[in-house]
C-alpha cells in the first residue's frame, strides 16, 4: 500500500495539527488501555489518524487521516497512511479486525456515517475514545472558572452518547487521566494548570486553538494571575495530591459477532 494516496483537499488539522510532534506524544496508561481494548486483532485501521501516536507496532496498521501535516509528522517507522475520511472508508466490507478512532469522532462532518463505516469495515471490534461532557464540563476546573465559552462551542459536537447511539451492544470504560499525562489534549493538564499558559499547549488542543486572541488573552491573565497570587491553589491545591482523575475521558467498545 503506497505511503500516501490521494485524498481531500484540506483539513482544519492542516493549520490546527503542526505542533502535535511535540505536544500530542502518547501517553502510555493510555496506550495500555487502548491495546487491551483491540484484543488480539491483527490488523488495525486507526481512523482520524493523526500522528499515529497509539497505533500498536506488533501487529498490521493503516491510518487514514486527511491532513498531509499529520501525516508529515508521523515518523519513519510508522504505519502506512492513506488520505482520506472517515465517512468514505476506502476498504472493503470486513476487511480488517478492528478499527479505532480516538478524540477524533467530534471532528468529522458526519459522525453517524463514518462511525457506520467503522462498522462495516471492521470484522471483529470498533473502538472509540471520546468523552461524557456531563462528566468533563462539571468536573475539570479549567472549565468551570475559566473556558465556560468551550462548553458552549462543543455543546452540540457527538461524544459518548452519539457514539452508543450508533455503535450497536457496545461497552464503556472510564479512562481516569495520570497526573503526568504526555498526550496534551484539552484534560491532560489538570494538575499542571502552568501548562494552559504556554501558546504551543494551547495549538495543540483543538477546542482552544479555534479561540480568537480577543478570547484567549483575559483567560490567559486570570489563570496567571491567580497561580502568582496563589489564589488557584487556595481552591484546587488539593488536585497536587492526586495520581489521576476522572473526567469523563471513555472508551467505547462494540464486538462484532
């Protein structure tokens, strides 16, 4: 299969994506859980592939992704990636064990399609992470007293709920994030809060990335502000004693018969 194939024209992930190399490295809790959620398939297709962070190496790979910056950012040794979408999966009906897309499905134009696709390209299982916004918008401070407006964005984006509505007799499973998470998406630094300062942080999670500077700047001076004055330790210093926290992040895993 040739390296890249010919695909969309665009992505948003085509500006969005050009610091993941660095900021988006996979984190390996994660990693472990995802690989126990593909069992013993053998071959895998990572659907919204971006970089290739938590494709297994011990088994057959391709990612369809279609921003040509993830794809130049994979490495060397990664797995094959074609350009495309995921709603027009260019595989045949069953032709692999299991497909994957994580913190990817609330990208697509149309998630009901391309999680359908999933479905029909996969012999054996689909796994989905994605998140509970009951859980993430009630439970992680960031939002509550500093990014309400993201709650607003991403109301209607499809999460947990969406996804089971589609995927037919799946399962969920909770996927508390570590303390040291190394995979900077929006949650990972709940106990780093300094890391929600650093512009290179914020382009690499796409719900803060898509803010204008007219939004993020206030947001940026109140978090430093209460760090230097210590008032956010006052209120969330006790999160420093913690080695991981639920925020809603899960894993949806449906079993083909």
């Amino acid at each position: 299969m040739p390296g890249v194939a010919a695909g969309p024209q665009s992505s948003a992930y085509d500006t969005l994506g050009r610091g993941y190399h660095r900021n988006r490295r996979p984190d390996p809790t994660f990693g472990r859980r995802i690989l126990a959620a593909l069992g013993d398939s053998t071959s895998v297709v990572d659907v919204g592939a971006g970089t290739g962070s938590y494709e297994p190496r011990d088994r057959t790979v391709v990612a369809v992704e279609p921003s040509r910056v993830m794809i130049a950012q994979r490495s060397p040794g990664a797995a094959p990636a074609v350009r495309g979408i995921a709603e027009a999966l260019p595989f045949r009906d069953g032709e692999f064990d299991a497909v994957m897309a994580l913190l990817t499905v609330h990208h697509w134009s149309d998630f009901r399609r391309g999680v359908r696709e999933m479905r029909r390209v996969a012999r054996r299982r689909v796994v989905v992470l994605t998140w509970d916004p009951a859980v993430l918008w009630q439970a992680f401070w960031f939002v509550r007293d500093y990014v309400p407006v993201v709650r607003e964005m991403e109301r209607d984006l499809p999460t947990l709920d969406h996804v089971r509505d589609v995927l037919e007799d799946s399962t969920v499973e909770a996927l508390p994030v570590p303390h040291d998470c190394t995979d900077g998406f929006f949650g990972a630094y709940w106990r780093r809060p300094d890391a929600y300062l650093d512009p290179g942080v914020r382009a690499s999670i796409s719900a803060l990335a898509r803010l204008d500077e007219a939004t993020v700047r206030p947001i940026v001076e109140r978090l430093a502000a209460d760090l230097r004055s210590g008032d956010w330790d006052r209120r969330y210093g006790h999160l420093r004693a913690l080695e991981e926290i639920d925020l809603g992040y899960r894993l949806v895993v449906a079993r083909r018969s």
